[in-house]
C-alpha cells in the first residue's frame, strides 16, 4: 500500500582480522600482534574482547564523549601512498535493545558511513576512504560517534587497496530528485543531450522542483516513463500537463481504468486513473506521443540508454496491494551499468523472478530504486537474486527512511530499517536518499 498518511587497482592489500594479514596473492602473513595493537584510538579507550564476530578477536571501545576516532596502522597501510583509496570493512555490535540512531559511523573525510544499527548484532560496515600520512607514518582512520561511557564492539576488521570510484553510468547522468513529500521522481541526461524521466512526485513543492530542473536543460522531456498510477508518483506530470508549457515527447504508461482499481482493490487514488487518460487526450499539444509499454518491450532512447519493460501492467485479479502491484518495472541500460526502477511493486515482484527472462535482467541491475519507498516493497528474496548491488536509491524523505512517525526514530510502522539491514549486509556503499537532497549519479 502506498504511503500518503505519513565499494585491487593495487596488487598490495591488507586485511587487519586476528591481526594484519597480506592480501594479493594466495599468500597470507598472519601479523604477530593482534587487533588492538594496529589500532590508536582517541576519545576513547580499547580493550580486548572475545567472542568477536565468527570467532575472530575483537576489541571493545569505550567512548570517553560523543566521538571516539580509530587510527588503524601496520606495515602494508605505510607501503601504500597518501591518499591511496582503501575499502574499510568491519562488525560493529552494541548491547542494547531494538535500533539506535545515535551509534553512527563516519570518514576520516566528514562523511556519514551510516546510521540505524540493530542492537546485539554484528552489523556490517562497508566503505570507501583514503591513506592519511602523519609524521611519516600513513594510517586510516574511522570515527564513531555515540556517547560518553557506551560501549561498542569491533571485529573482523580488513583494509584493502582498491579503485577510486569511477563514473558507473558510461556518461549518462541520473539525478535522484529531492522530495518535501514522499515523492519518487528521477530525471536521466544523456550525453546526446535527451531528457528521460522516471514518475516525477507528488504536491506543491515537488513539481517546482522538477519544473526548475527541466528549464536549466530544456522546455521539453524527449521520454517519461511511469511506473504505476498512485500520485505520490504521477502528480507532478499531471501537473505540467495542466499548467505548465513543458512539451512531452513521448510518454510512457498504462493504468487500468479506475472502475477496474476500485473493484479489485478499492485502492483510494481509483479516481486519477481516468482523470490522467482524460488529461493526457484533451492535451496532444503537451503530449505529442502516447506508448503503453508490454513485457519485453525495448525502447531505444537515443544513442546512449535502453529501456527494456521486464512485465506487463495490470491484471484482473483481486488484491489489496493491487495499485503497487499493478505497476511495471523498468530496466535502464547505459554505456556502464543498468538501473533497476521498481516503482511502488510488492510481493508479485516475486511472480516476475519466475519468468527466466525477467529474472535474468532483474539480477544483472546493480543500480536499485529501493521498492516502495525502502519498505513494504518487494521480498528480501527479490533484492537477493540480484547479483551485485552497487547503489541503492531510495525515494524516501527522511521520517520514511528512519521510520519516524513523528516521534523520533524507530516509532512508526514502517519496514524501511529492515530494508536498510538488508542492504548493509549486501555491503552497498552507495546509497541516495530523496531526503539528502538532489544527488547526480554518474
């Protein structure tokens, strides 16, 4: 039900597990001192712990304030260069109860790692940072912030040599659009300058968003795909259509008609159905070319992207998820890697995976539009069969992606945290959020 009511470029790596351990041929040198002897820790003290995660060591931090900051130093971290990029890998535990907002971990750079941890578990802590030299003397360093006497574990920690990030989309840009609402709205540049776009948002703000975005390239959109018809995701074109001189090109859609939504479903936003066909027809001027997508269907949007259709639309069966479900998932294809856009789908997001051509473009994504919002969506099963999920962008304001109804984190009844659980153990290090403001993927 939609929501409305609220990463070796270098042959050199190093693994710090049980010690440091050599990482780039079949060779391991096991360090002879242990894990809390590679690390300095200020705002804080470190002491042994055992029962670190899968039988590795561990060591406990306790924090003196708000912020403790982890040195990590050996050997092979000197033998690299400053500002080498290095992947930071570790478990991070907390005895407590349910979530926590206040555990978060950070770059030596500033930037938030992440936040949310589930308590008493070994969480999975994955990213990219760079080799910091100081007296001559490189190190890594990863800051943790919590509270003045808590306590937090650490296990199993690798440091490893690799790629700095490279531009994933082959030149194509997507931007992940902020949202005042809950809106899902993402526009696609290419570099044969044609403008796509995916849903577009909800009320007020969110349209001028998208209609200031759109006059900095042009007055037109050249392809604008919806995924299905709840006005979470369809206001905002509406709204061009209506009031607005922006011409569309091309656009893509197919709603069931209303009478059909309120039969099967009783979904509330019936009503648009047949008021977006009718608006869509009295307007040919703005919509010069109307396409209703079908299962494997392509559509080749200039030089640089592909939109394959991996299912068909509606159906006629009784469900009362019927308005997310109805929806069709899109797969972007670029000179790089391919996106996945989801939509509002839920469980019959599982049906798809049965079909062996749908599953197999599904699994090559490895950019994901988080399905209804990061929560609610599709099973763990579905984000599982995909193979390498390199991003993940979630159309999620900031009380969805927290579960916040209004009384702080974790108080709603939302499913967005176990969502996010389930990505941080997938180890994806790049995640988007509508509530962090316009993001542009490359």
């Amino acid at each position: 039900m939609k929501i409305l009511n609220k990463i070796l470029i270098l042959i050199l790596g190093v693994c710090l597990s049980m010690g440091a351990v050599f990482v780039g041929g079949t060779a391991k040198v096991s360090a002879e001192k242990g894990l809390k002897n590679n690390l300095t820790v200020s705002g804080g003290t470190l002491t042994e712990s055992d029962n670190g995660y899968n039988g590795t060591e561990a060591v406990k931090l306790t924090f003196n304030g708000k912020t403790s900051v982890l040195r990590v130093k050996n050997n092979e971290i000197n033998a690299l260069k400053t500002f080498d990029t290095v992947t930071v890998e570790f478990r991070l535990k907390y005895d407590g109860t349910g979530y926590n907002n206040t555990l978060r971990v950070y770059k030596a750079e500033g930037d938030l790692v992440d936040y949310g941890y589930p308590a008493n578990v070994w969480n999975r802590v994955r990213f990219k940072t760079m080799v910091y030299t100081e007296n001559g003397e490189n190190f890594v360093k990863i800051e943790l912030d919590f509270a003045a006497n808590k306590t937090a574990y650490i296990s199993d920690l690798k440091v490893t040599a690799s790629e700095e990030d490279k531009p994933l989309l082959g030149g194509v840009k997507l931007i992940s659009l902020e949202s005042i609402t809950l809106a899902m709205g993402y526009v696609v540049i290419t570099p044969d300058n044609k403008v796509i776009v995916i849903d577009g948002g909800y009320v007020g703000g969110d349209t001028d968003i998208m209609l200031k975005l759109l006059r900095t390239f042009t007055h037109k959109v050249d392809y604008w795909f919806l995924t299905h018809f709840h006005t979470d995701h369809t206001t905002v074109p509406a709204q061009l259509i209506e009031y607005q001189d922006i011409v569309i090109e091309n656009l893509y859609y197919d709603f069931p008609t209303s009478q059909m939504v309120k039969d099967l479903s009783g979904d509330s936003d019936y009503p648009f159905c047949d008021k977006f066909e009718n608006l869509v027809k009295n307007n040919p001027q703005k919509v010069k070319n109307v396409i209703k997508p079908h299962y494997k269907d392509e559509y080749k949007l200039g030089e640089y992207v592909t939109m394959k259709v991996l299912n068909n639309a509606w159906y006629t069966e009784r469900d009362g998820n019927y308005g997310n479900n109805s929806g069709i998932m899109f797969k972007m294809e670029t000179p790089g890697e391919s996106v996945l856009f989801t939509g509002d789908m839920g469980d019959r997001g599982d049906v798809y995976l049965n079909d062996e051509w749908s599953r197999k473009e599904i699994e090559s994504c490895t950019l994901i539009q988080m399905a209804h919002h990061g929560q609610h969506g599709t099973s763990d099963a579905f984000y599982n069969a995909i193979k390498d999920i390199k991003v993940c962008l979630y159309p999620a304001v900031d009380w969805i992606y927290n579960n916040d109804n209004g009384s702080g984190f974790n108080t709603a009844n939302l499913d967005s945290l176990h969502t996010r659980d389930l990505m941080r153990e997938r180890g994806v290090m790049n995640i988007y959020t509508s509530g962090m403001g316009r993001k542009i993927i490359l």
